[in-house]
C-alpha cells in the first residue's frame, strides 16, 4: 500500500506543472556542490571529454559540453519555437500588435544593459564585455517561471519565450559579428539550403515530422560549423513544421507533444547539471564591487527589467503593441526581472570577451549573482502579486 502511494505522490509531482522548475533547482544545487568538493576536476575532465565521430570529411567529435550545449539545447529551442509558432498560428501572438510586443521589450532587454555595462568600463580592460549583461537565459527564465504554474496568465509564458528567443538571436548575431574570429559563410549558404527545403515541403503539404526533423540535424551540422550558435536550427526548423488554426493536432502539435517531458524532465536538468558548476573562490565577492563586476549585475539585474519594462510600456502606450490577455503590468515587471537570469548565454560571452582567467571568472561569479538577484526578484514579484490578488 505505501508503495503504490509513493507511486502515487511521485506521478502527481511530475505531472505538476511546477515539477520541471523544481527539478532544474535541485540540479543547480548539485551542480554547486559538485563543483565545489573533490569531485570538481573528476567532472570538468568528463564534460570535456570527446564524444562522437569524426572522418576526413565530416567532424562529430566534440567534448560533451559542447554536445550539451549546442546539440540537446537544440531540441529545448526547437520546442520553444514550436510552442511560439503554434502562438502566432492560432494564439496568444496571433495578432501583429502581440507578436510586436515581445520583438520591442527584448530589443530594450538588450540595449540598456549593454549602455550600463559600457558606462562602468568604457577606456577599461574590460570593455570588450559589454555583450555579457544583453542575453537572458531562456532554458532557466522558463524553469522558473514554471515554478508558480497556473498562477500567471498563459500569455506570460509564451511572451517570455518569445522574447527571449529574440534575445537569444540577436546574442547570436553580435557573438557572429563582435566575438566571432571567423565566420565561415559557405557553411552558411548551406544552412540557408536546408532551410529553403524544410520551407518547401511545407509547402508541399508534407505533414510526415521526418521531412523536417531530419534536414534540421543536417542544417543543426552546418549552422554549427559556420562558427554560429547551432541551437538557432531548432528554432528554424520549428518555424517551417506545418499547423493548423483549427483544432485537428498537426504535425507540429505532435512533435510538441512528444518533445515537453523529454525536454523538461531530461534535457534541462543535464543543461542545468553542466553548465552550473562553478568553483568559489575566496577573491569572487571583491570583484563584484570593480568596474566590470558591478556592469554585470547592474545591466543583469536593473538594465534588463528596466529596458523590457520601458519598451514594452512605450509600444503599448504608443499603440504599437498590446498586452497578452489577462497581463498586468506588474507581470511586466515579474517577466523583466527574469529576463535577467543571464547565465549561460552570458558566461559564454564572457569567455569570447577575454583571455584572463582571472577577468572570466570574476566574470562567472558576477553573472551567477546577477541572476540569482534577478530570478528571486522576478518569482517574489509574480509569487506576492498573485497572493495579494487571492487574498481580496
């Protein structure tokens, strides 16, 4: 009997919609612990351990970070963009002035906190890092948003992803354009192909996933190679799989389908176990307070609430945009502090920024801060505003 209960209470938290934010916390904190005991250099040397297969031709060998990072995030983004076209088909994006909102606050999100972090180290050693505070975190924004479940409107949910999908792109293009030593164009023209044919078989009619599952992996290998982000194929892919307005289940809805356990019960919690585990160091808590340490937690935690707020009030007020049903401005708020969990994007961004380790790992621990700021901030605010609202 007290098996089938424990049974039980383990189905029903994975089917709560909190579980997967739960879930990618607890893996922080093991990530933490492990990064800071003996089993610290055991699980650097695993992560960059090489995986995969390589040929006079074709080059799949890579460390499993980088398999990680760039290969299993490709299916997170790949559903985040099949949850956002679904939106723009037949949802909460699918007028312009909704879709538009989004695109503006994240333009903000990226602008203010790459003027702050340039105002503290303009003429610096460090003024090469101003791309560092502009991206958010989409995989750990969402993980905590889910955290309060059905208590926001649904509409926050797709506004973030969308924005921080925006976000992430424009990263992307200022790592290709700034950070990038060099961009292989041919590889590009390639990727471009690919995308060209996944767009014709939609087209076509083709309803098979395969048609478009398929020649994305293919265009993930070329997108990678070309020295972009490869995680931008799964966006790209997503956007060509076909759907309807209706209520028939469409290709896309299917994959959707298929994709939100995998993604939030595994790929997350490896993401999130691999890419936290920072070492302390006794000298991390004084460089916060140097130039480059206070750009990053001020453009993290003020510049990206403040630059989504701002935007998203003036292309609303303006007639620009509208709000998602249901939204106030307070989720606004809420919405914008999270866009300041950084943290992967930004650390990545860090390291093509400089070559002292020193100046990098000031720059982790900064990062790591900034977010933590950000994401309690942004829950608290979500959290309070809903419980204020229960109580009347």
């Amino acid at each position: 009997m007290a098996k089938l209960i424990n049974l039980s209470v383990f189905s029903a938290f994975f089917r709560s919609s909190s579980a997967g934010g739960i879930l990618l916390l607890i893996c922080v904190a093991v990530s933490l612990g492990i990064a800071n005991t003996g089993m610290a250099g055991s699980f650097e040397n695993f992560l960059q351990y090489p995986f995969g297969f390589q040929n006079e031709t074709v080059q799949l060998r890579y460390p499993v970070l980088l398999w990680i990072n760039d290969g299993l995030m490709a299916i997170f983004f790949l559903l985040v963009g099949l949850e956002i076209k679904r939106e723009v088909v037949e949802g909460e994006l699918s007028s312009l002035k909704q879709a538009s909102l989004p695109v503006l606050a994240a333009i903000g999100g990226v602008v203010l906190p790459a003027v702050i972090y340039s105002l503290f180290n303009s003429g610096e050693a460090t003024a090469n890092g101003w791309g560092i505070p502009m991206a958010t975190d989409i995989a750990f924004a969402l993980g905590i948003l889910s955290l309060l479940g059905d208590k926001v409107p649904s509409g926050i949910k797709i506004f973030l992803a969308a924005l921080a999908i925006v976000d992430d792109l424009i990263a992307i293009l200022v790592i290709a354009i700034f950070y990038s030593s060099e961009l292989h164009t041919d590889y590009l023209m390639y990727a471009g192909g690919i995308f060209l044919l996944q767009i014709a078989f939609n087209r076509m009619g083709l309803k098979n996933i395969f048609f478009y599952v398929l020649p994305g992996i293919v265009m993930w290998y070329f997108i990678h190679h070309s020295g972009i982000h490869a995680t931008i194929a799964g966006v790209l892919t997503a956007l060509t799989l076909p759907t309807t307005e209706d209520d028939t289940e469409s290709s896309l809805e299917k994959l959707e389908h298929a994709l939100t356990k995998p993604v939030n019960f595994i790929i997350m919690p490896i993401f999130a176990i691999a890419n936290t585990n920072i070492t302390f160091e006794s000298n991390m808590p004084g460089g916060l307070l140097g130039n480059m340490g206070l750009g990053i937690v001020l453009g993290l935690f003020l510049g990206k609430p403040a630059g989504i707020f701002l935007m998203s009030w003036l292309s609303v007020k303006s007639g620009l945009s509208e709000l998602p049903e249901k939204t106030k401005w307070v989720h606004v708020l809420g919405l914008g502090l999270l866009g300041g969990i950084g943290f992967t994007m930004s650390v990545f961004i860090a390291l093509l920024s400089f070559n002292d380790a020193g100046h990098q790992t000031e720059a982790k621990f900064a990062i790591l801060i900034a977010s933590l700021l950000a994401g309690i901030a942004g829950f608290m605010v979500l959290h309070r505003y809903n419980s204020a609202k229960s109580e009347k």
